[in-house]
C-alpha cells in the first residue's frame, strides 16, 4: 500500500463512491464487491450501476430494474439504462420548451432534439442528471451510494459550473421578464387578460442549478472517486488524463485499484514473460500515482460470476485499506 489517503476538507463521512475507468478494466465488479464490503458493515448500501450489459443482476443473482431492489442484507442496487435516461432527459426538455416557444417552430426543435439524443454528451449529461437525483437520497433512505461508472473526469467538471448556470439561468429570466412584461403591454392594448405565470423552463433551470450547487458541495465533501486501471499502456494513460481532470473539480481521489495482476508462474515461459511486462507497468504506476494508495487486486483464473465469488472478492477488498 504506497501513498496518502484521500482527504476530505471537513469531516463529513464518505457516502459516496465512484468508481471510474475505461470499459472492460472490471470496474463494475469492485464496484459491486465494494457495495457488498460496505452493507457487510451495516450501512444502507445503494449501488447504482450504468452497465448495459446487466452484469450486476448476474453478480448479484438478483433481477435489477431502473428503481432501487433489496439485493441482500443492507444492500439494495438500481441498473440504470442510459440510452433511455438520455430519451427521457430530451423529452423533459421538449415538453419545457413546447410550453415556452411558439408552435411554428416546433418541427424544427423537434429534429434537432432527435438528433441531441444521439450526441455523446447527451447521454452524459443524463447520466449527470440522474447521478444528481440519487445523490439527494441520501443520507436518508441510504448511508452510501456506490455508482459503479462515474461520469468521467471531464463531465464532472460540469460541476465547476454551477456558479455559471446560475448567472446564466438569472440573465434569462431578467430577459424573459422584459418579454413578460412587453407581452403583458401587448395583452393590455389588445384587451387580452391572462395573468402571469412563471416561465416553467425557467422554473426548472433554476431547481437544476440548485440541485448542481448541491452535489458540487456534497462530491467536495462526502465523496471520494478510484480510478480502476490495469497495468497496461492504455489504462495507465487513461487513469493520468482523468485524475488531471479530477483536479479543478476538488473531488477527491481515493485509492487506484489495479485489477487483474496475474501471479507469477515459472513452469510457462509465456506467463514469466507476460508477468515481467506487468510488473514494468506496476513500477511504472506506483512511481506515477505515487500521491495515492494503491489496492492491487489478483486475476481471478475464471471471470467473476455470480455471488458466491463476488462474496470471496469482498472478503478480499475488506482486508485492503481503501
């Protein structure tokens, strides 16, 4: 175990875990063994995973939906669909705008919201959103979340921006109160009456604000985010681009998990070889992250299927200061 721990700037408990990385490095694997770990403790384990392959239903051997299932003692789990969140997000966002623009450009907002749900941020965004919402159930119904994909580095800076979307969200409404106000001017000379209504879009730029402001203090406070790379090239380069993006967003990092060592084994040329590149990368990370503990976890000879295993992985991590 190299390096400091993370350190929270107040002393509020971690509530929330985020475990982020490429595809395919097992991080929704130590996500749901940590969310085992923690329920094991006694705390109201919630672990939302983003996986689309349902891999946390087969882990956990329990059907998962889009709204938080009971997955064991102190332990209940969510799969939450992004491509339909992102479907959702658009929706939300054309029934706000049908109430605030005028029919005739409807068809045209309609083909640019078809194409945004298919744009890369869209779904992150959604996934931000979502990540939002969980966040305010807690400490409440739950005393930890654990969210098996964090929003990568670059989409959690978004939380450098609350401060911006509520400039933004104040300069519009200054703007639509001189529309209102115009309006009701017009209203007035051709006798119409209809009384004032808050602008709904407004309405929910500002709650959205808020919400943002909220998580930004909260991810300051109560949150701690591990990378989980494996000792190679790609994921190496990967785990030093986010942690960078990590640092104006004042989230701190907690321990790197390097998953799949295989063990060294002198009878195959092969595995000596493969075992020696390895553990060039393993010098290589530990020098590079060395500001932070390190949690270095063995290839399982099959991949983890099931309870059974995910349990013993638990047991593993539990040791492990993280």
């Amino acid at each position: 175990m190299a390096g400091k721990q993370h350190e929270h700037h107040h002393d509020e408990p971690t509530r929330f875990y985020l475990f982020g990385g490429k595809g395919g490095v097992g991080k929704t694997t130590l996500a749901a063994a940590n969310a085992l770990r923690l329920a094991a403790t006694g705390q109201r384990t919630l672990l939302v995973s983003t996986d689309p392959a349902h891999s946390v239903s087969d882990l956990l051997e329990t059907r998962l939906t889009a709204e938080p299932t009971a997955a064991g003692d102190n332990l209940w789990a969510m799969e939450i669909d992004p491509e339909a969140d992102a479907k959702a997000y658009v929706e939300g966002i054309r029934e706000d705008a049908e109430a605030a623009v005028s029919k005739a450009v409807l068809p045209a907002l309609d083909r640019h919201l078809k194409l945004a749900v298919q744009a890369p941020g869209t779904a992150e965004s959604a996934l931000f959103d979502r990540f939002t919402r969980i966040m305010t159930w807690c400490p409440d119904h739950y005393d930890q979340v654990v969210f098996d994909t964090a929003p990568s580095g670059h989409t959690l800076r978004l939380l450098t921006l609350p401060s911006m979307l509520g400039a933004w969200v104040e300069g519009l409404q200054q703007q639509r109160a001189k529309v209102n106000k115009l309006q009701g001017m017009w209203r007035t000379m051709a006798g119409v009456s209809e009384p004032d209504r808050e602008d709904r879009v407004l309405a929910r730029l500002r709650q959205r604000a808020e919400r943002f402001a909220e998580s930004r203090k909260r991810l300051h406070a109560e949150s701690v985010f591990h990378p989980v790379l494996q000792a190679e090239r790609l994921p190496i380069e990967e785990t030093a681009r986010v942690i960078e993006q990590l640092r104006d967003t004042q989230i701190p990092v907690g321990a790197l998990y390097v998953n799949r060592l295989w063990p060294a084994d002198e009878a195959s040329a092969f595995v000596t070889e493969r075992v020696a590149q390895q553990n060039e990368y393993l010098a290589e990370i530990r020098e590079r992250f060395s500001d932070f503990a390190l949690v270095e976890v063995a290839q399982s000879a099959r991949d983890i299927v099931g309870r059974e295993q995910l349990n013993a992985l638990a047991e593993r991590l539990a040791t492990t200061p993280a």
